[in-house]
C-alpha cells in the first residue's frame, strides 16, 4: 500500500506541508486528551485541566499547542489556491463557495450524532450540567472554523498584508486591556488580528517573500525569545492553552504571548521543512502521514467525542477508574492517562471510517470540477470511502477533477 501511495503521488507536492498539517492535527488531538480530563462527582461529570492542579506541567502545552502551524500552512496553501484557480478563470466567489463547502460540510454528521445524544441523555435523567459540559467539550474547539472560515474569505487582502500590521493590532489590544487597564472585551479583537498573524505569514511564504532558512532562524529565536519575556517578566500564562479557572487564559482570547509563540513555531516549521521531505521520500513515512491528511478535517471534529465515549463507557465499571474519571492531581494520574490514550486513538479510528465519508462527499458536490482527484493507490488505501490526495488542509477543496493537487513544489519554499 504504501508504495502504491508513493507511486501515485505527484512528484511536486511538498510532502513536507503536509507533514506539517498531520503534526498540527495530532499535537490538537493529544493535547486535548492530555489536558482535559473528566470527574465524575456525586454521579456527574466536570471538567477540570491536569494544569490547574499540577501548574509544573505548563510545557507540556508548549508541544501540544499547535494551532499556529494550521494557520501557518492554511495561508500558505489558501494562496496557492486562490491563484490556481485565477489562472483557470475561476471567481473569486466560486473558490470561496467550495472552500466554505468543503470546511463547513463535515460539521453535519457531528450535529445529528450529538443533537441525538443530548436528547437521549437528558430523557434518560443525565444530569442537565453533564449534559451542557460535554457539549461544550466537542463544540467549544470548533472556534477554529469560524476563524479560519472569515481568514479564507480574506485571502485576497492576506496576500498583500505583512504579519507586522496584525501583530502590532494584538501588541496594541493587549497593551489596552493589561497595560492600561482597558475593558476585556478588547481583547476578542484578537481572535481574528492573532491568527492572521501566521496566516499572513504562510501567504507571504507563498508568494515567495518569506527568506528560507534565515526567516526559520529570525522567527523561532526571535519569537522564543519574546515569549519567554513575556511569561517571565510581563506576567503572562506560562501554559499556551487555557486553564479552568485562570485570571488570564492565553488563548480565550489570544495573548501577545500567544501569537510570539506561535511565531517561533512556525519559524521551527520553516527549518524543518528540508529534514520533513528527505524523511517523507521514504514510502512507509509518506503514506502515514497521506492517510492522516485524507481524513484531517474528521479527526479534528471527532477526537472529543472518542474521549467522551470511553469515559462515559468507563462508568460501567461502577467505580472510577485511574486517569479516566479521577481529579487530575499527580504524576500517577499522567501515567494512567498515558495508558488511556491508546483506547480513545481506536475509537477515533471508527468514528473516522464512519464520518470520513462525509468529509469526501463535499468534495463532490462544492461546485465543479477541482484540482485533486484521488489516485487508485488512495482509493484502495481507504477502502470504500471514495479517497482523495492529501488535502491542503483542513476544509480546501480538492474535488473531482484530474489535475494534480494544488500544493506546490517544493521550490518555492
């Protein structure tokens, strides 16, 4: 299979993007099965966070946090995108429509199956509160579509925008409200200003204006260098994802720490890239992380709902068990979550052959023909599920026609 996968790969496509893409859904994966645990107390579930009782474990979030690198490589292959499909006499319009398509479509399947739930549970007498955190759990990270639906539609202006200009809007915005005491809502203005930071960023390496391996060094040692400021002498979070309870959360709504850390990870990705293709020309390697792009928009919706539905399985067992339902205090628990993580990954594989589909079915219908129809080779890497080549990532359109995918060669990183 894996050599079939191979075979029938474009020899343009820059497979280190897509390792990238496959490093940024799975570090959002493990990340969220790692700080976010469920207790059960008194017959219901809360939510609580190993970093609200064990404050020490904040780096772990530094590994995990990788929404910057889906920002980073959405603008990079947004731009592409956009000019392909000017080239082909595409409207701006027509491209939007089938990038919208392709984000939003696989929410449907999600909706059905938790609208169901939620009826099922509260008929069956599930605590009203339970019921509310769970629903949060699967729907509050979906904050990102809404983003990166509003960053796709301003593609066009991203393309000529330098990260400088956003970056100085949440440098200005955090100034206001922790620098002079202004109103917390400022800070919102930074759910749109911080993302199109990288998103600018990987628009600007598309078009050919980002230097290479110097730009990698400037970034991550200049962004680490910042952030670390920033925590140590400013008096930001030391955790770059948020914490139940915490006066300050770095990402609700993004921080200037935040978007500096964000900038040194992508700066890590650009340094990267070179190594990430030399090791992607082995056949095994590639088709791991091929097959963990086919199905990124589906792995991203349902990695929740997996976690949910071991825990809920797990009070079966009449008792709470270890690093599933117990207060996240203690290296003991880290150890017995560990153990956990292999059973919630198997869940997330069936619900990924059961929804994937609906993630290729809008692929088909977004609006005519489009670059990317699947190989033979991924067509029978993922029996029955009507495969496609790697997407750009997660929500570009790659439908039907038979070109090859948009990304690019690697020359023009």
């Amino acid at each position: 299979m894996a050599r079939r996968i191979t075979a029938e790969t474009p020899p343009d496509r820059d497979r280190g993007v897509d390792a990238l893409r496959a490093f940024a859904i799975l570090g959002v994966v493990l990340g969220h099965w790692l700080v976010t645990a469920l207790v059960a107390d008194s017959g219901a579930l809360r939510v609580t966070s190993p970093l609200r009782h064990m404050p020490w474990l904040a780096p772990v979030s530094w590994i995990f946090q990788t929404m910057a690198l889906f920002f980073l490589v959405g603008g990079w292959t947004a731009a592409g995108s956009l000019a392909s499909a000017r080239a082909r006499g595409d409207s701006y319009g027509r491209w939007l429509r089938r990038r919208m398509a392709r984000l939003c479509g696989p929410l449907a399947p999600l909706a059905v199956v938790w609208g169901a739930a939620a009826v099922v549970m509260l008929a069956s007498g599930v605590d009203v509160a339970t019921v509310r955190a769970l629903a949060k759990l699967v729907w509050s990270p979906l904050w990102f579509l809404l983003v990166f639906a509003v960053l796709t539609a301003a593609t066009p202006v991203a393309v000529r925008l330098s990260p400088v200009w956003p970056l100085a809007v949440v440098a200005g915005a955090d100034l206001v409200r922790f620098g002079l005491d202004g109103p917390a809502w400022v800070g919102w203005v930074n759910v749109a200003a911080g993302w199109l930071v990288p998103y600018c960023l990987g628009a600007s390496w598309a078009g050919g204006r980002v230097p290479g391996r110097r730009a990698g060094w400037a970034l991550l040692l200049g962004g680490a260098a910042v952030t670390a400021v920033l925590v140590l002498r400013a008096g930001y979070p030391a955790s770059m994802v948020g914490v139940p309870g915490a006066r300050v959360s770095n990402q609700s709504p993004p921080t200037l720490a935040a978007v500096t850390f964000g900038l040194a990870q992508s700066g890590a990705a650009l340094l990267l890239l070179q190594p990430l293709r030399r090791v992607l020309s082995r056949p095994v390697a590639w088709a791991v992380v091929a097959l963990v792009n086919l199905s990124a928009m589906t792995v991203y919706l349902w990695h929740q709902t997996a976690m949910i539905a071991v825990t809920g399985l797990g009070l079966l067992a009449g008792r709470p068990l270890a690093g599933l339902h117990t207060v996240p205090g203690s290296v003991a628990w880290v150890g017995a979550r560990l153990a956990w993580l292999p059973v919630f990954g198997c869940v997330l594989v069936a619900y990924v052959a059961a929804f994937r589909s609906a993630e290729d079915g809008v692929a088909g219908h977004a609006g005519g023909r489009q670059d990317g129809e699947p190989s033979p080779a991924l067509r029978q890497a993922a029996p029955g599920e009507g495969a496609r080549a790697p997407g750009p990532e997660p929500g570009a359109e790659q439908g039907s026609g038979g070109q090859r995918p948009e990304i690019r060669s690697a020359s023009r990183a």
